[in-house]
C-alpha cells in the first residue's frame, strides 16, 4: 500500500497569542534581546508565581538545566546518580559530562515512573543523587523519594521536562526537590522551540547558580551593583538564552491555561474512545493515580507485543496519522552501557520500551482529529 501523506502529525508548533509581537517588542522597543532581558525576567516571575518556586533560572533548555544542577550538585568523577533507563539522553547526559555515573533502576508497572521501591538498594558509598523523571508529566512518589533522600543525605533533581503545571499532592513538579529541570522544546506542552527553566528550591543554591549560568562570571552580581566589577569566579557556561526566544515563550505563558486544557481535552477524548479496546484487552491505557494532577503532555496507548506495535503504527501511518514509540532504554544504549550500570532487572523498562505508542497530541488538534485516529485504531483491531 502506498504511503499517504502525513494528515495527522505527531507534533505541531503553533503560535496562540503575542508571541510574533513580543518579539517585534523585544528587538524595537527594549532594544535587548540578549539573555536576561525583560522578558526573561516577566518568564522567570510567571513561573515563580504559577509553580510556588522560590527561583527559577531561564535556561537554553531543559538539558542546560540538568547541567546546571550537575555542576551545582558538585558531581566528581565516580559519584553515582540513581535514575530510570526509561528516560531521554539528557537525564545522564548533563551528569556523566561531569564523570558521574548513572545508575539505572526500572520504572513502575502503572505510571513508567522510577520504581520507588528500588531506589533504596541501589545506594552505595557513591551515591549523590537520585534523579526522578515525571513521565508523561504525571508525578513520580515524591513523598517517599524525598524520605530515602534525606534519611541517606542525597540530592533530588527532578526532570520535569513533561510536567510544566502538573502537580503531586497539591505540589507543583519541579518544585519538591533540591533541583527542578523543565523543558519548552516544541513537543512539550509550553513551547519557544528550543528553551527550559531550572528551578532551585534551596536558597544556598542561588547564588552559585548564577554565576554558573553566566559562564562562570558574578556578572548577575554586577548588575545588581553587588560587585563593582566582573570576573572569574566558578566553572560554567552559558546557559542564558536569547530574549527574543523569552519573548515568544511569556506570550505562550499568557495563555497556559489554555493550551493545557486543549491537551487535557485531548487527552480526555483519546481514553473514551479507547476504552472498549481497554476492556477486551487488546490494549492498555495510561494510568494516573489519585495523588497526581496532570498537565495532558502526552498520549500513549500499550500494546501486547512489539510485533503488534509495528504493525499498528505502520497502519496508522498508512493512513496519514504519525504515531511514534519512545526511549530506547539507555542501559541498552551504546554509552548507557560504557558511563552507567544497572541495578536489578529492568523488565517494565524493556516491555514499555517494545510495547509503547505515543498518540498524536498538539495545541491545534481538533477533536474530529482525535476521532479519526481512535477509529484507525479501532479498525486496526477489528480486522486483526
Ligand atoms: C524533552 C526532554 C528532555 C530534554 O529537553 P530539552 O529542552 O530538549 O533539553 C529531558 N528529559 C526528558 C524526560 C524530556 O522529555
């Protein structure tokens, strides 16, 4: 069968609000659209505010971010980090650019999150850190990972790269750690193309933030009028994005509420529909439990085998919807292997990794949209 055009993309970025004006405004009027201009500042505050954060840092990106907590974790060659294999690159990445070494544990059976219960035996004399990822933007058990961190004196990082606005027992994510990394990559629900945010909920951390920020230099303090010149004072980089792209994201954070109910519609829409399926156990939908409340960042859908899920993304395909699977699971992965260990099986790991399949989710989706790939879906299964 011929390969039809794409009609339904997986992503879509989309424009929503004062983004193109902002960015006319940043240039003419504010003359600055270096980093740490306005409206990286009107971002930072926006998210203060909405998270409940004491500070936020606008970054490059979510990895810049993760970096950041890296360096301000103080993370030696050898140190371990506790974290899920199911996870995108940057999670070890941003720590093994340190030397540190990753220690992967497999993930829940319901919500793909880092399996709490496994967290406490994977600590050794090395350990630093243990690094949740909120997958799906629904919460890891923050509770009992914040209790494993202190009775053994680690650091916590959340990468909340997927969970802008989500929150766990009335906590925005991001905000319960040492150490929050969010993302506005364009396939995440806030969007400025490439952009991220790290939030720091301990005031010890601030300062030296800044400085790592800005390559390494007190020049936040200068500005401040703190210091009567600038210098060298600590390792970092430049981690301070463009206020041209601040611009675009502040018009993205004005209207928020908006997008996340869009994808939480979305998301509503794509668990009707596919509950029959559910029920005759063709396949399983996501899980999210009582505690959490969620921001809709993604749709996916388990299937029984990885056979199955070839055939049915190639079927949707056939029919112009792009549907995607996820992580390779980096304890699998060529430097996954080489810079970390396991500890323990990872089976959930290896089984969503197979059986996995992310739905079309984006802004300007329509619930027409929404129907059409429930329906191939259901076809899928009827004729199968
Ligand atoms: C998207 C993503 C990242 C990376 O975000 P960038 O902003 O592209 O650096 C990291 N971790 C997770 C879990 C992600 O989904």
């Amino acid at each position: 069968m011929a390969i039809n055009k794409i009609q339904i993309p997986f992503n879509k970025p989309f424009i929503i609000g004062n983004e193109l004006s902002y960015i006319t405004q940043a240039v003419m009027e504010n003359s600055h659209i270096a980093g740490d201009g306005p409206f990286t500042k009107k971002c930072e505050a926006w998210l203060e505010k909405r998270l409940g954060c004491r500070k936020v840092l606008l970054t490059n990106s979510c990895t810049a971010a993760l970096e950041m907590s890296a360096m301000l974790s103080d993370i030696q060659p050898g140190d371990e980090i506790i974290m899920p294999s199911y996870t995108f690159v940057s999670t070890a990445n941003s720590f093994v650019l340190r030397g540190g070494v990753p220690v992967f544990v497999d993930i829940r059976r319901d919500t793909f999150n880092i399996n709490e219960k496994m967290i406490e035996k994977a600590i050794t004399p090395r350990t630093k850190a243990i690094l949740p990822v909120h997958y799906a933007g629904v919460s890891c058990e923050m509770d009992i990972i914040m209790d494993i961190a202190k009775r053994h004196k680690l650091l916590v990082i959340e990468d909340t790269a997927q969970g802008i606005m989500s929150a766990y027992r009335g906590c925005k994510l991001g905000t319960i750690g040492h150490f929050g990394a969010c993302s506005f990559h364009e396939t995440k629900n806030i969007i400025s193309g490439e952009g991220g945010a790290l939030l720091i909920n301990d005031k010890k951390y601030f300062e030296r933030a800044e400085i790592i920020r800005e390559k390494g230099t007190n020049r936040s303090k200068f500005f401040r009028g703190k210091v009567d010149k600038y210098t060298w004072v600590d390792i970092g980089s430049s981690y301070l994005p463009s206020d041209i792209i601040a611009a675009f994201l502040y018009a993205q954070m004005e209207k928020a509420d908006r997008i996340i109910a869009k994808r939480k519609l979305i998301y509503d829409l794509y668990m009707k529909k596919l509950q029959p399926l559910a029920e005759k156990n063709y396949l399983k939908l996501p899980y999210i439990p009582d505690d959490c409340s969620t921001n809709g960042h993604m749709f996916y859908i388990i299937t029984r085998s990885l056979k199955e899920r070839k055939k049915l993304s190639l079927f949707l395909r056939e029919k112009g919807i792009s549907a995607v699977f996820h992580y390779v699971p980096l304890h699998s992965s060529p430097k996954g292997k080489l810079y970390g260990r396991t500890c323990g099986k990872l089976d959930v790991t290896n089984m969503v990794s197979s059986c996995l399949l992310r739905l079309p989710v984006y802004y300007g989706m329509t619930e027409k949209d929404v129907r059409i790939v429930t329906d191939c879906i259901t076809d899928f299964y009827k004729f199968d």
